[in-house]
C-alpha cells in the first residue's frame, strides 16, 4: 500500500484588509396573490431564503436611532451557543450570548439580553447613528414528538431599546445568485456577499496582522491536493484547541460552507467531502471574534487511507 502523497501549503494565512462600506442598493419589493415582485419582475423564494431566522449564519441587523441616548439593550433568541456582537458608530460595544425560548409557559421575557453603554461623544444630541448588531444564531430546534413545537421557536433579535429613540430597521440577506451552491450556503455577511468565499474571490488580500480584532476577519490560503491513484483518503481542516480563545469561525472550501468552528467545542474536524476537492483548492474563514485574539493553528490531515482493489467500470 502506498502511503499517499499530500502536497499542502495550507493556512499561510492572509488577511482581507478594511473595504470602504458600500451604500445598499435599495428595491422596490410587493406581492400578489401569486409571488413575490422585485422590481417589478416576479421572484419566487424557497421558504429557507425568505425566513431569516431558519439559517444557521450570521445575520446583520443595521438600526437608525434618531437621538443620543446612553445605553443600547438588545435581547436575541439564537439558540444554545449563539451570540450577537453590537456596533455604534462603527466603534464596537461589545458581545453577549444569546439565548433561548421557554418550552412552555411562562414565557422568558429576557431571552438573551445584554446592556452596552454609549461611549461619552460617541452620538451627537439630533444626530442620526448607526447601529449594526451581528447575530449568529445556531438553527432551529430538531422535532422530537408528534406534538412538539419547539422547531417553531423564532431565531434572531427579540427587541432593541435605545431609550426612547424612534428606530427603523434593514436585514442584510444572502446571496441569491449561486445557483450552483443555494441559498443557503452562505448568511449576510460582507464578504459573503462580496463573493470572497468563492474560489475566484481575490479581492483586496493583505498579510494577516499578528491578532485579530473584535468583530469579523477574513482568512484565505490555497494549497494543491495530489493523491494516489485507486486510494480512498478522505481528508479534514482541523482546528487546534484554543478554549480560552473567543472566536467562531464559518469554513468555505472552494466556495462551500464546510462547517461552523466554534473554540471550546467538541469539533475540531471538518471533513471535505472529496467532490468539491480540486487539484488546487481555496480555503477561506470567516472568523466573527467578541474579544481580540489570535487565530487557532488549522492545518489539513488525512483521516485515514482505502486501497481499492479495482477499477469500476
């Protein structure tokens, strides 16, 4: 048997640097009794695409406030290990975890709450301010009986206060033109929109600054997979154990959302499946991080090795 042969230069890793934030394009959305209308033109959605909080991705929130308040309270139901991370002003005011629904009465009135104060000069009074607040939810509950309607709970922001402040919402959705990945492959993220997961997505990459801030960070390397012919090796991104690290991260190869890494998690393998594997392949992290820190060693491993014993016709 012999022993394959894995050429890697895997996870030298580079950083995307800062993009200028792009205005939004903005459409004209209405319905009939029959679909949905884009623009005039009639856009028929999957139920996963239209319902946010069914995707197990990040989803930004951005909100207007109209006045200077001290305090923002966000509450948000993501599930058992999810969390948000809150903006103002494009200054970051830190993360909490979110949390989850009662299974019956009486109803938890603070899901997953958390309070941020406004940095003093932050807003000016009569200003309008933007608020940008990350949820990564981790999916819907499974249904477990008959007559169990826990895979009902909603997933996403449960309420925002800023004081009295009159506040106006928009979503951040995900891509709807990767026909040959869907809808669901991604979540709202930037880069996610911007195409830096896919393979071809070279966009402004720079050499990765020795630690990571709060927020989100892009990562991206390429190696070259050379395997014996007529053997089985399946093959894994493994993340190194870093618990006191406070980070997840989304894992794309070629384009394909191989996982959701979070540090202090049982998994540490991702297994890619063999058919998105190429000879030269892209593998991209999205890490969304509450504190600054350095990214986790990843590294590519062979998982085990199968000879076949012949060739299929």
């Amino acid at each position: 048997m012999r022993t394959p042969r894995i050429l890697l230069a895997l996870l030298v890793v580079l950083g995307v640097s800062v993009v200028p934030a792009v205005a939004a394009e903005r459409h004209q959305v209405g319905y009939d009794r029959y679909s949905l209308t884009v623009d005039g033109k009639r856009v028929l959605l999957w139920p996963g695409e239209f319902h946010y909080f069914r995707l197990p991705s990040p989803e930004l929130w951005r909100d207007v406030l109209q006045r200077s308040e001290k305090t923002v309270s966000v509450n948000a139901i993501t599930g058992r290990r999810g969390n948000y991370l809150v903006w103002l002003n494009g200054q970051h005011l830190g993360s909490a975890a979110g949390g989850t629904e009662a299974d019956a009465e009486p109803v938890n009135p603070d899901p997953g709450r958390g309070d941020f104060a406004i940095p003093d000069g932050l807003l000016k009074p009569g200003s309008t301010a933007t608020l940008p607040v990350l949820v990564t939810n981790m999916g819907h509950n499974d249904n477990w009986t008959a007559d169990d309607v826990r895979f009902k709970q909603p997933r996403g922001l449960f309420g925002v206060t800023v004081g009295d402040a009159k506040i106006s919402w928009q979503i951040r959705g995900s891509r709807y033109d990767d026909v040959e990945r869907g809808p669901l492959n991604t979540g709202g993220l930037y880069g996610e929109l911007a195409g830096w997961h896919l393979p071809g997505g070279d966009g402004p990459w720079s050499e990765a600054p020795a630690a990571m801030p709060a927020g989100v960070s892009w990562y991206r390397s390429t190696f070259r997979l050379d395997l014996s012919e007529n053997q089985d090796v399946p093959v894994a991104l493994r993340f190194g154990e870093q618990p006191d690290r406070k980070y997840r991260a989304f894992v794309f190869v070629n384009g394909w959302n191989a996982g959701h890494y979070m540090t202090g998690a049982p998994q540490r393998d991702f297994v890619v499946p063999a058919g998105i594997l190429r000879k030269k392949n892209a593998v991209v992290l999205a890490v969304v991080a509450t504190e600054p820190g350095e990214l986790a060693p990843v590294s590519l491993v062979a998982l085990d090795n199968h000879r076949t014993s012949g060739h299929l016709r």
